[in-house]
C-alpha cells in the first residue's frame, strides 16, 4: 500500500485518521515525535517579507494535499508540472514579497500540523545570503522563547564579518547552523565553507546539510550538491556533528557510507522513497537516523507515513527515529 489518490486517503494506514476534514494521528501513544527539517517563508530583498507570526490558516503545502503521490518514489517525483512550476515560482520571485503560497508557511499553520499529528517540536531550518538576508536572526527572535521549536541559524561563507554573524545568532540560540550548497551556491569542501565549519567546531555547532543532488534543480546547484563533495569537510572536522538532509536524496548510498564509516555523520530521512527508508533503518547505525519533512514542501504526514510503515515491529527503533536520537544530538531534555 503505496499509492495514495490524496493526503486524506492516507487514513487507509492504521496510524491516521481523519477528523473535521483534517488528517489527524490515529494514536497518541505514536508520539512524541520530533522533526528534524522544517522551514518558514524565506524572504530576501529590502521588501517587507512575510509575517511568520500571523496565522493564515491551514498550510498551503508545495505538494498539494489534493494531489495523488506515492510513497514508493523520491518525493519529488510527485510533482506536477504545474505543481513545480508554481513552487519555483513562489521561492524565487515570490520570496521579494509577503503574497503566494509562502503567505500560509508560518509559526501558527505550522503548529496546527504539528498539534494534529503528535509532533511535540520541530527544527527550523533558515537559509540566507551573503547581504539583504535575515531568515536566521528573525526566525530565531520569534521563536526564543517558544519550547516546540529549535531553531537553527544560517551564515553564508561569503558573507561579511562572518564570524561576528555567527556569533550574533549564537547569542540567540542557535543549535547549529543549515548550509544549503544548491540555494547558497556554494560547494561544501570549498575553503570558504572549511573556514565557516571551523567556527562551528569551535562554538560547539550542528551543521545540518542539505546532502545530495534532487532532480528538479538547475544544472549548477545539482553539480554543487554532489554527495563526494562533502566528505572532506566531514573528515577535517571531527568535533563537528554532521546531519545529511534529505540522507544524499538520489545519491543515498554515497551518504549511507559516510554514516557508516563516520561517527560524527547523522542521516536525515525526508524526501527518501519508502525503499530507502527501509535500507537507512536496517543498514546506517540507528542512532544517528532522524526524521524530518521538510515541512513545507509536503504535509508532515507525507514523511511520517513511511517511517511508521518501515518500523512497524519494531517500537525501540521507531522511538529512536522519531524522538530520542533529536532529543539527544540537541541535547534537550525528555
């Protein structure tokens, strides 16, 4: 059972149900659940960005929850033209104005998802530029005091006063920082990129990565996400903890080696096809696996639903997955 005609048609699965319209957790005891790769709206440019504190109802996720899919492909591949079209549209163009799909990707309608389907915190994760980019510093202000999320910063290696930057975002609470080759357009074994993860080894910080080439990106960013790319920064910075995004998307098995031959490597389950989930969870060390959505650009169901049909049986290494290994590698209680 992998082809679904919708997001709701996900409650033929015994862990959903649907209540007034809306995808719900079937069961409490499922929970708590931690996700690892969340995001807001990205704004950039002098504009006026989008507010992600006010609540613009239900998410309007870039895979739309009328959409059929299947859990059996990369997620992506579940797009329409159409649907693609719109999502590069919105992240592109639209991230200069407070309009489109983004106007939805806030704290509140993020919190809403998270309330129906037990996820008791989420890690968000900014991306910004070298200048007229602030995603981190705002995001981090607005969720200072609010225990469901942790929220990561973002430096970009050619930014200026880098360091002072860095710092700025630590002051706030940053757990570590996101670093996106393929939107940041920078490659991770580059010396800038060295000189930014030694700041990071020397302030204790997570570098969670965007890991591994995707399909629907320009020609540069997948040429830039090539997982042999980022084991010379894995190797030259062992004081560092690693988490591959998305666990090398198309390349996974480059990123399982890295996660097996590296202690200091976690894999980070969204986007992967219900196989490659099954092969993360019997082949890389159980330990170092999270979940994560990549919320969003799918339901927080999407991903949920393949790592609950990949452990059925097995409880300790679904509550590892799901909520201890997060819990530990941030270093949170309970």
């Amino acid at each position: 059972m992998a082809r679904f005609e919708n997001l709701l048609d996900l409650a033929r699965l015994p862990y959903f149900e649907v209540r007034g319209g809306r995808l719900v957790l079937a069961d409490p005891g499922l929970g708590p659940i931690v996700d690892a790769h969340t995001h807001l709206a990205l704004s950039y440019g002098p504009g006026r960005g989008v507010d992600v504190e006010s609540d613009a109802g239900a998410a309007r996720h870039y895979l739309p929850e009328g959409r059929a899919f299947d859990l059996e492909v990369y997620a992506n591949r579940n797009y329409s033209a159409q649907d693609l079209a719109a999502m590069k549209r919105d992240l592109t163009l639209g991230s200069l104005t407070a309009g489109g799909l983004r106007s939805s990707h806030t704290l509140p309608s993020l919190r809403r998802e998270m309330d129906e389907l037990g996820i008791a915190r989420a890690v968000l994760l900014p991306i910004d530029f070298p200048l007229f980019s602030h995603n981190a510093e705002l995001w981090l202000r607005v969720t200072r005091d609010d225990p469901r999320f942790t929220c990561f910063g973002s430096v970009h290696p050619w930014a200026p006063l880098a360091g002072r930057r860095l710092d700025r975002q630590l002051a706030l609470g940053a757990r570590g920082i996101k670093f996106h080759p393929a939107v940041q357009l920078v490659r991770p074994d580059s010396a800038r990129a060295q000189r930014l993860f030694g700041r990071c080894s020397q302030r204790r910080l997570i570098v969670l990565f965007h890991c591994g080439p995707v399909g629907i990106e320009p020609r540069l960013s997948r040429a830039l996400s090539q997982v042999r790319h980022y084991r010379r920064p894995i190797m030259e910075n062992p004081e560092v903890t690693f988490v591959l995004g998305h666990s090398g998307a198309l390349q996974m098995a480059e990123a399982l080696e890295l996660a097996r031959s590296f202690g200091n490597v976690y894999l980070e389950l969204s986007s992967q096809p219900l196989d490659g989930v099954r092969r993360i969870l019997g082949e890389a060390p159980s330990e170092r696996i999270l979940f994560g959505s990549d919320w969003p650009f799918y339901h927080q169901a999407f991903a949920l639903s393949k790592v609950l049909l990949a452990t059925e049986g097995t409880p300790a290494l679904r509550r590892a997955v799901l909520h201890d290994n997060a819990t530990r590698l941030l270093r949170e209680p309970g």
